[in-house]
C-alpha cells in the first residue's frame, strides 16, 4: 500500500502534536514516520512548519530529526548543518538527554567528514585542521562516536545508538568505540531485546573483538530473528572462517549469504573483497546486475585457490584472518594531503585505500617470513621479506612519510636502512658502504617492478615445513563432452616417506592432488586422491612409489597447473610443483594424436583406459632401455589403412656416443615403421600400445610418433621427451 507524502507529512504533525505518549515513544515513532517520506518538498515543507516559534529542547530535537531524513533523501549538506546545530542546542540545555545525543552522534556519523575519503567522505577546509582536531579528539568522527556512546548509555538506552555506534566504530576500527558498543549491546542480547539490527551489529563488534564464538552465537540469533538473511549468514561466515576447524562451515554459510544476496549484502560482500579485486572484476561488478554479482561473490576464490593448491575455504578464511589483522595494525594514519614526493604511487586521497602500503601488501599476500625494522630497531622504517614456493625471495622496503607507511619509489641513500636489508640482498649492503646514485637507480626500478606487481596480485601458497621432492608427468586424451582428459603420474622417493609398520606389513600413504585452473576463463579441475601401499618389508631408498590420478578440463591455452604430493602420517610434509600448462583440444574431424604415455614393460598396472592396462611412470624414472609406449588416434576412420613411424633420437649426446659418431657407430637415434588397418570405434579413437626395446644407455631422449593416413596422405604427429638416469 503506498500513501502521498502529504498524508505521511500530515500524519507526522499528527504525531508531534499528539498528547500521552512518552518522550522516547514521540521520538521513536517520529523517527520511523519519517524514515517512509522519499519527497524532499514534504520535508521542507514539514520542517518550516516545526520552525515556528518552536525553541524547547525537545521541539529542536524534532527539527533536526527532519533536517537530517532531508538531508538523506535529498543530499543537501545545508540540512545537514541545520540538524547538527538543533542537536547541539537540546544538548548544550540538557546533556543527559539520550534523544538529543543520539541526533548529533547520527548527524555528525552521516557526515561526509566522518567517513573515510575513499570512501565517499571529504576533508575539512585545510588538511592541518582535520590533522589537529583528530589529535584533540574533536574532529567530526570522534564527537559521533562519544555523542552515539553517551546515546547507549543513556537512561533508558536510545533504541539503535549503540547499532549505530558499533557500524561507526568498525568502519573507523577504533578500539574505544568498539568496547563501547559492545556492552550495551550485550546488554540488550541478555535481556532479549535486542532487535534483529543489534544482534548483527553485535555479531560483527564481536568477530572484531576477536570472540568468534559471542560472534556466531549473536549471527544465529539474528538469523532467528528474521534478520537480512544475507548479512546474518555474513556474519556467521565471518566468525567461522576466523575459527580453527570450521573454516568449511564458514564458507558454506558465506556461500549461502551471497545466494541470498539482498542489496546491502552486496555491500557488504563486496567491501570484504575489494582490496584485491582485479580492474576487470571491479568492472564487472560496476556494470553487472543482482545476478551478475552473485555469479562474480560465488566464482571468486575458485582460481585463487587454485593457484595457491588451496581448498577454496582454506583461500577464503585466510583472508578473512587477513583483513582482521590489516584493520587492527596497518590503517592509514593520515588520509588526506598530497603524497609524498618519493611515494610509490601518486594516489588521489579518494582512490586510496583504507590501508597503509603494508596493510595493501599483507591483504594480498599475508605474513611476511620475516620483518627488519632498522638495525636499532627504529620506526623510521621496516622491510617485509616473502619467500615463494620457488625459493624466490621478495623484498618490500615501508618508508614512513607524515605517519603513514609506504612502498618507495626510489630507494634513499640511507645507511641504516641499506645496511638493514643487505641481509636479504647483498647489492644493498654496497650500497650502504658508497650509494653510486646510478646503480641506486637501477635497482629502483627493477625493484618497483616487483611492487607494482605485487599491489595487482594476490598469493596463499599451501605450506609445508619440510619438502618432498617428487617426479611427474602429465598427459592428454580426448574427453567427454568436449573436454581434455588430463593424466598425472607420480614417482615419490621411498625415503621422503614415513613408512608405519603394523601386523608384520610396513604400509607408505600418499596424498596427491592435480588442480588445473584456467586464468581467462576462471574455471578450475581438480582431483584429489590418497594412496595406502603396502610392502613385506620397508623400501629402499631409491626405490619409488607410483601413483596417478586424472581430471577432465575444457581445452585452454591460459591453463596453469599444480601438482601436489603429501605425507598425511605426518602433517606439514609435501611439496607442490606449479607452472603453465595448456590443454590441447581434441575435438573435430581432423586426424590426430594423443600425448605419448610411457609405462613399465612389466605386468598390467592399475591405470586403465579403454582395455589398456598400464603401469605409468614419469617420463625421467627409466632404468633401462625397455618400456611400454601408448597412444591413441583419433579420426582414423575402421578400416584405413595407415602407417606408423616411431622415432627415438638422444637430445644431449654422451661422450662415448660422441666417439662411436667418429667412427660410423651408434648415433643415438633410433627408426622403425610398421603398416595397419583402422579398428577405431565408433568414437574415432583407436590405442596404439607398443613395447620398445631398443637397449637405450643413460641419457636424454626426445620419442615422436608420425601416423599417416594412407588414403588422403593427411599425418599427425606427438612428440614426448624422456630420461634415463644411470
């Protein structure tokens, strides 16, 4: 049912008017009266009338209750004005006054001053003011956070204060502001008056004080209580992801949350993930729709996990726990003002974020290994080093300009810095001894490089504490459905295991994972697989144990690939391989060949495919010159006639072959052809399983196989490169 606004208008004159209700009622019922006018001519209207003679405290206090709901219907920071200056007189006659208090504390917190520059908000009129008054405790932030606080306090407590006090205080993360809301909110959850608003502003002060149990106990309740069902389950999510062993539960209910996606739940995801969203992401959500979004929230940690041979929870609650740590200890101090002239990056004050360079730099990519704060131990400034599964090492100096730190944009001849860091690149311990200006510059700009890399990425690597080194090999074959399946075998050393021996049998268990994930598409395959292996008696050391598993991706030249193998008998153990790895696309007419498996010549193995049997193994773990080579042809119609040529040549000679070249010998390379028929399926795919025994001594091959169709002259070929050790 809609009404005019001049029947709501009347109908709030109505309401100031009327006689028997309390204070607190008349104002309660005033408030949401007005909170239903969308017309700013009704509310002028309305507010000339109540400006009328009417001075009393509590006629000023209604002024400004129309003066602010103006204010946010229309943006006029004149109405703005007029209702601070209400709010300020009903507090300056009565400071005990909950309404009058909770009316300043709303005015001043809606202030384009009160919020973050980034964020919307503006500065005073010169920047040293809202620097001196932020000192003083009277800058614009500060007195709505103790006008709000005295509001909660008050007798009765206002209705939403201490609501309002706690959004103010998280978006600020003053610590102050936080223990004072939370109090009276409890307050108000022991008593079970607490509406569905505090108990999800009691959930989100309490996640931010650290509690995650009052925080997932105050969610659920707000959930019961027919809170936004998208900003109740963010709140559970929050708590959960912040809590050892749940991180699983909290992703399913921050999953649930963005299906039931409500328009402020929208901010409220979105703000949590900003920080290191992509330019395309971030374009994607300013144009998508409702559905768009959602798509956007529910695919978001897929790759990222990905990449970093995550879980996708275990990706998501790292940075939730990230995100509490940079609110905590890496704010930006100072917000406005020009940069400083040696400052990485010249952001206008509304383009920064809420963060530091260090807080930017931990949201993406976490704890730093190890963190140098001068060789004194001085604030002036301090080094962040990372260490990449790679063993690369990354570096990232913070020079602290008017408070705040920051990424340089060039390294200053300071000798306590250099020296600082020349344990983490030598080059900078010269430096310190005699800075040469040019070499300085040099490193500069190799270094900002890095930086600016680094503020557009965003890492989590699985961690182990001690390495497994592994062999392996991944191969294609045509899919289903248009889709590339994907083979991993694995060779892991007997001796990077932890053997348990139990009834006389010595058991070895592997954790293996394969995880593909297309970076353009963001599409992610992925395969997890554990393997119990029994022996009568313990292995050697270099004895290897094999393993595979196998997923199906949709082709991709962006793909990238990590390979993961763990000891669960003894947590922190593993290794993960990663690199680019593209999917060949194997669907069509045309004849073609699958990758090249190679596997032992022995006894059938436990990797199947079709009616093959096989015992695959990485492609550098041969010893000896024998081995199964399989492949498949595919469009090769029944009954064509072909031919098959197999070549084997060495890739890196060895001495004695260098030699037996001088006389006419062994060169190292290998031919022989055969002739078949087609016996393809109805498919098109025909297997071609052959046993090469060509007596192949210690070295580096490179295998192709050309397959010629003999009746169109059409000729496909696969080429595969392997080891023997000695």
């Amino acid at each position: 049912m809609h009404y005019a606004p001049g029947l709501i208008a009347a109908a709030v004159l109505c309401i100031l008017a009327g006689p028997a209700a309390s204070a607190t009622q008349e104002l309660r019922m005033l408030r949401d009266s007005l909170s239903v006018i969308r017309d700013a001519s009704a509310l002028r209207s309305l507010e000339r009338e109540r400006t009328r003679g009417a001075a009393a405290p509590s006629a000023r206090i209604e002024q400004g209750f129309i003066a602010l709901r103006l204010f946010e219907v229309s943006g006029d920071r004149d109405a703005l004005k007029r209702a601070r200056r209400a709010f300020e007189d009903a507090v300056k006659a009565d400071a005990a006054d909950g309404w009058a208090q909770y009316g300043l504390g709303l005015s001043l917190a809606r202030s384009p001053e009160a919020r973050s520059i980034y964020e919307g908000g503006s500065r005073g009129r010169i920047v040293i003011d809202d620097v001196a008054r932020g000192i003083l405790g009277r800058d614009v932030p500060s007195r709505a956070v103790r006008a709000l606080a005295a509001a909660a306090r008050a007798e009765p407590p206002i209705p939403d204060a201490a609501a309002e006090l706690a959004a103010l205080a998280l978006d600020l993360m003053n610590r102050d502001a936080i223990d004072a809301a939370r109090e009276p909110l409890r307050d108000l959850y022991r008593r079970g008056t607490a509406t569905p608003t505090d108990l999800l502003a009691l959930a989100a002060i309490e996640s931010a004080s650290g509690d995650q149990a009052a925080a997932l106990a105050a969610a659920d309740a707000a959930l019961g209580a027919g809170a936004d069902r998208s900003l109740a389950l963010h709140g559970r999510a929050a708590a959960l992801l912040r809590t050892d062993g749940r991180e699983a539960d909290g992703e399913r209910a921050w999953l649930d949350g963005v299906a039931n996606l409500s328009v402020e739940g929208e901010r409220r995801y979105w703000d949590d993930i900003v920080h290191i969203a992509s330019d395309a992401e971030k374009k994607a959500w300013q144009s998508g729709d409702s559905t768009r979004r959602r798509e956007l929230l529910s695919k978001f940690w897929d790759v990222r996990a990905a990449l970093g041979g995550l879980r996708s929870y275990e990706r998501l609650a790292e940075h939730y726990r990230r995100l509490a740590t940079a609110n905590t200890q890496y704010r930006r101090v100072v917000r406005y003002g020009a940069p400083e002239r040696n400052e990485l990056r010249w952001l206008p004050a509304q383009r920064r974020s809420r963060f530091d360079d260090r807080g930017e730099i931990y949201v993406r990519h976490g704890e730093p290994a190890r963190i140098i704060r001068g060789l004194n131990g001085m604030s002036g400034h301090e080094t962040w080093l990372y260490v990449l599964p790679d063993g690369t090492r990354q570096i990232f100096p913070f020079l602290v300009y008017r408070g705040n730190y920051t990424l340089p944009h060039s390294l200053p001849c300071d000798e306590d810095l250099l020296q600082s860091m020349s344990g983490l690149d030598p080059e900078l311990g010269v430096f310190s001894l005699r800075c040469d200006p040019m070499r300085v510059a040099n490193y500069s700009a190799n270094m900002r490089e890095v930086f600016f890399d680094a503020l557009e990425s965003d890492t989590e690597f699985i961690e182990f504490t001690r390495d497994i080194p592994f062999l392996y090999d991944l191969y294609t074959f045509r899919g289903r459905e248009h889709k590339t399946t994907v083979v991993a075998a694995f060779a892991v050393p007997a001796k990077s295991l932890n053997p348990i021996e139990q009834n006389g049998r010595v058991f070895y268990r592997l954790d293996v994972s394969l995880i593909l994930a297309d970076t353009a598409l963001g599409t992610v395959s992925r395969t997890d697989d554990s393997t119990r292996i029994a022996r009568a008696e313990r292995l050697r050391d270099r004895d290897m144990l094999r393993t595979h598993i196998e997923v199906e991706m949709p082709p991709s030249a962006s793909t990238l690939q990590r390979v993961i193998v763990s000891d669960p008998s003894e947590p922190g153990v593993g290794q993960l391989y990663h690199g680019p790895f593209r999917i060949p696309d194997y669907s069509g007419d045309k004849l073609m060949l699958s990758d090249i498996a190679l596997a032992e010549p022995g006894p059938q193995g436990h990797w199947k495919r079709g009616n093959v049997r096989l015992s695959l193994v990485p492609t550098n773990e041969f010893r000896g010159g024998s081995f199964n080579v399989f492949y498949e042809i595919y469009n090769l119609p029944a009954g064509t006639n072909f031919t098959t040529e197999v070549h084997i040549q060495r890739t890196r000679p060895s001495t004695g072959d260098r030699i037996r070249e001088l006389f006419g010998g062994n060169q190292g390379e290998i031919r022989f052809r055969f002739a078949g028929q087609s016996t393809a399926d109805e498919t098109g795919t025909m297997q071609e399983l052959r046993r090469v025994d060509a007596g192949l001594g210690p070295g580096d091959y490179r295998l192709s196989i050309t397959v010629r169709n003999l009746a169109t002259g059409e000729e496909a070929t696969t080429t595969r490169r392997f080891s023997i050790p000695k």
